[in-house]
C-alpha cells in the first residue's frame, strides 16, 4: 500500500489507466471484434491470446451495456415480446417486428410476427404490460441456452477442423458478443431491427472463412470458398430458430 491508494483521485487514475494503456487490449479487442470477424476466435484457438480481452469478459462487458442500449429487446437479435387483446382474443406475439402485427398495420401485418401464441384465458388490458414484463425476466434466466445451443451447431458443422467443443463455445461468445453490440445500435438509430440478422449472416461469413475455411492460410480475404458460406447459412437459419424459440418457451413460462 502507498499513501492515496484508496483515495477517489487514485480510483479515476486507475479507470483512465484502464481505458487508454498502451497495450490497447479493450479498444483492440473491440475494433477487432466489430471489423475483423474471426480474427478474436482464430487468435484465441492458436494461443495468441495476451493482447486480446477474455471471450467471457468481452462477452459480459457487452451484454450489460445492452440492457442500457437495447432494454426492451431481448437476445442477440432484438427480439421483442408483446401481450396484447384484440377481438380475436389475447394474444402473445414474438419476433423482431412484433408491434407490426399487433397493429394489424395493412394487409399481410401477421406475416411480420415470427411467433404467436393464443391464450386460453382473459388477461385485462392493464396486466398486459405486467405479462410483457414477466417474460422477459423469464428470458433472462435462459438466453444463456443460446451459446450452448450455437456451440453445438457450429461444433457439427466445423469439428473437423476444431474438434474441441469449448472452442466453438469461445467462437459463439464472440459472435454473440458483436450480436449484442449491433442491436444496441440498430435500437439506438431506429433502425429495421432484422438489421442484426442480415449482417450477422455476412459476419459469420468472414468468421466461418477465418476460422474453418480458406482464411486460415491466407490472411487475404479473396473469394470467400463455398463451405464458409453454406455453413454461414446454417448458422444463420440455426440462431434465429434458437433465439425464436427461447422467446417463445419464455412466454409459454411466463404464462404459469
């Protein structure tokens, strides 16, 4: 211990220590994660992990600041829940667009709702918000199923060339890690929120070519091989349907 060691001045110096070290370990890893898919994960399966923050705390950095981006979206893609009665009755509707369909906006509205799940009983208009409320807290307990469930697609999909289970789930935190990240944003600058989907596919793309592709023996992204891309579209189709239906299993909990 040095004199001031406890003292507020110190604590901001070692915030500003933290945030501009030379080492650059938490902007490097962020840029790289955002503008280099794969190069986190590749650099982590060969070791050269010293300049580069931990996936899990990469991972837990980015899921809270989520909350404060994205506090009505839930997941890597922003999906939205929503409770609603209508003359068809209560209703549960789950997707990315959800308020489109219960706002029967035109012809074809419905089709924007990616999930939907009838209630057996009448729910007064001022607990809807209450039930909304309910489900996401349910799905809080049980996104974290998502990273598993990515891992073991993309542990089938690419064991050949990385036999190790852990190892795909150190790719799922970074990909769901740069998920999080777009959403907020997407949320912030009112964009479409099917955004995250479509640039999570060409994301995974560069990812897939880096890490069990062509990329790793070239550093030079010419020509992204077949495999890379229909594992990119697997992968894809694999999220939304985890992340469909954990939202859905939440509101079916969120029912009892």
């Amino acid at each position: 211990m040095h004199p001031g060691d406890l003292a507020v001045g110190h604590l901001f110096h070692d915030f500003a220590h933290e945030i501009t070290h030379v080492d650059g370990r938490i902007w490097g890893s962020f840029l790289a994660l955002l503008f280099k898919p794969g190069q986190l994960t590749k650099d982590y399966w060969s070791g050269r992990r010293g300049k580069w923050l931990r996936p899990l705390r990469i991972f837990l950095i980015v899921t809270a600041l989520s909350l404060l981006l994205a506090p009505d979206a839930a997941g890597p893609l922003g999906m939205r829940v929503w409770a609603i009665e209508d003359q068809r009755g209560t209703r549960i509707i789950v997707g990315t667009r959800p308020e489109r369909a219960a706002s029967n906006a035109g012809p074809g509205a419905q089709g924007l709702a990616e999930a939907k799940i009838r209630l057996d009983r009448a729910v007064a208009p001022e607990k809807l918000k209450q039930l909304t409320e309910k489900i996401h807290k349910v799905y809080k307990v049980i996104q974290y199923v998502s990273l598993a469930l990515f891992a073991a697609a993309s542990f089938l999909l690419g064991r050949r060339v990385q036999p190790y289970f852990g190892a795909h789930l150190i790719f799922a935190l970074h990909y769901y890690s740069f998920e999080y990240m777009l959403t907020g944003l997407v949320n912030r600058l009112h964009i479409d929120p099917r955004v995250p989907l479509l640039i999570g596919f060409f994301y995974l793309v560069v990812a897939l070519w880096r890490l069990t592709g062509k990329g790793q023996s070239s550093s030079r992204l010419i020509g992204v091989d077949f495999g890379s891309l229909a594992r990119a579209v697997l992968l894809t189709f694999v999220v939304a349907l985890i992340e469909l239906g954990l939202m859905s299993t939440s509101a079916t909990i969120g029912l009892w």
